[in-house]
C-alpha cells in the first residue's frame, strides 16, 4: 500500500491501540524500504476521502474545554484525569499527524518523511501515558477529553498554509510552554507516580521541540514559495481562523530550540 494510504488508513482506525499499531508498522517499513515510493503526489482521491476522518473510540466523551474534569496533580484522581487529559492530546497528535502526511499534495518527500516520523513519536508519546495511566487503575476513555486539537485540523483542512501555522507552531507549542508548569505541580506531589509522570513527559517535551520545528520549517518554506512574509501572514491566519490566544508564561527556550526567530520570541515576551 502507497504510504499516505496507509497513513489515511490508520487515521481511520477507532481503536486506539489499533491506530498505534499500524502507526508504527507504517513507519517501520518506510524506514526499511526508504525511496521506494514516491510520495508527492498522492493516488487518484475520491470524494469519500474524509469519511471516518478521524477515526476516534466512542469514549472518551468529547466535551467543551470547560467542562472536562478538575485535574488537580493533588488528588489520585486528579493525578490521573491529569495524565488522561494529555494521553488525549496525544491520540489527537497521532490523527493530525496522520492526516498532514496523507491530505496535501506536491509537497517535496521530506514533508511527508517528516510527518509520518511524527506521527510514530505520538503514537510513542500514547503508549508511554496510557500504560502509565493504567498503572493507576484507569484507562484511556474514562474521563472527558476536550476538541481543540482536531477542531483546528477541520479549520485548516483546505490550507496546508494555515495547518503548519495553527497547528504545530501554534497550538502543539502551546505544550512547550505547558509542560513544565505540569511538572513542576507533580514534584510538589512527589509521590512514585508522579515522578513516573514526568519522567515521561521529559520525553514527550524532547520530541514535541523537534515536532514544533518541522511546523515551523514547512510553514517558512510555504511562505517563500507563495510569496508570504510569514510574521504578517501568521496574524492574518490566527484571526481568519481564530486560534487560541497565547497566553504566558512562554518556554522561550524551548521556543528558540524549535526555530522560532528572535522578532517572534521578542514579540511573545512583550506580550
């Protein structure tokens, strides 16, 4: 099967560790036959392309981002809707990474090489947090999760200008700056399993510098070619699509790691 099939098949997958599966045997035989395909150009689309695009399990209930549970890292179960509300998030990169390497044409192969690698680091990312969260008695699906991963992947499905700007160098840098503020409340806890917890997201921040600097690459490139100066066009975007205003504190250091120039770096610590 051509890649960005595969890759629209297991975006497809309901099953959570189904998806993860044929995630990584995706990506394990691309890297055990690299060139053999060329992905640029994608085979003949249909227009039931999108149907059971993405597909997702029926839990966890999908609700406004206000009303997910309290995840207080001070309570067992706070602790774990903690850690379920980022395994979430988690499911959610594995779909939108799935979905950028199979929906946009005539990009040059290493675009698609880039997201698929992401999308198996995610589905990594998953299977970390979902053991860990089955270590305390709970699985994924058991608390509500929220859409404002994939709803931003809807907005942008036309785009692939606007995906690369809203999606990873926007919303997935938001877990830069995240991150840390998570780790250092589970410290505080300093309990066995949260220190698990942040040992795994010390990976997960690792992986998510270079995820945040492949959108932050293609986004520049798109804007070269099309003959956009990316500071402006970026605002145009965020308010055509309307993302998620950015709020402090920033991970600045985590943001220079991922390509993020020192106007926009400037621009953030201003406010």
């Amino acid at each position: 099967m051509h890649p960005r099939l595969g890759a629209l098949a297991a975006l497809r997958l309901t099953d959570p560790e189904q998806k993860v599966a044929a995630t990584r045997a995706l990506v394990a035989q691309l890297n055990a036959q690299p060139g053999e395909q060329p992905m640029s150009q994608h085979p003949v689309r249909t227009s039931g392309d999108d149907d059971g695009v993405p597909g997702r399990p029926e839990r966890p209930l999908r609700v406004s981002a206000t009303a997910v549970e309290k995840r207080s890292p001070f309570t067992p179960e706070g602790r774990a809707a903690l850690i379920h509300s980022i395994c979430h998030i988690e499911f959610n990169a594995i779909n939108l990474a799935l979905d950028a390497a199979w929906r946009f044409d005539g990009m040059p192969e290493d675009f698609y090489r880039d997201w698929l690698r992401i999308a198996d680091e995610e589905a990594q990312h998953f299977t970390l947090l979902h053991s860990h969260l089955q270590a305390m008695g709970h699985r994924y699906g058991d608390f509500t999760g929220h859409d404002g991963l994939w709803s931003m992947c809807e907005k942008t499905k036309d785009d692939i200008v606007a995906r690369m700007a809203l999606v990873p160098r926007t919303l997935e840098a938001r877990g830069l700056d995240a991150t840390p503020l998570i780790q250092a409340k589970l410290r505080r806890v300093n309990t066995a399993d949260a220190h698990a917890a942040c040992a795994i997201l010390d990976i997960i921040l690792r992986d998510e510098v270079g995820h945040v600097a492949i959108g932050n690459r293609w986004y520049r490139w798109l804007c070269e070619r099309e003959g956009l100066d990316p500071i402006a066009h970026y605002r145009v975007l965020y308010r055509r699509h309307e993302a998620p205003r950015l709020k402090a504190p920033f991970n600045l250091e985590a943001r220079a790691q991922a390509g993020f120039t020192d106007e926009e770096l400037r621009a953030l610590a201003q406010g």
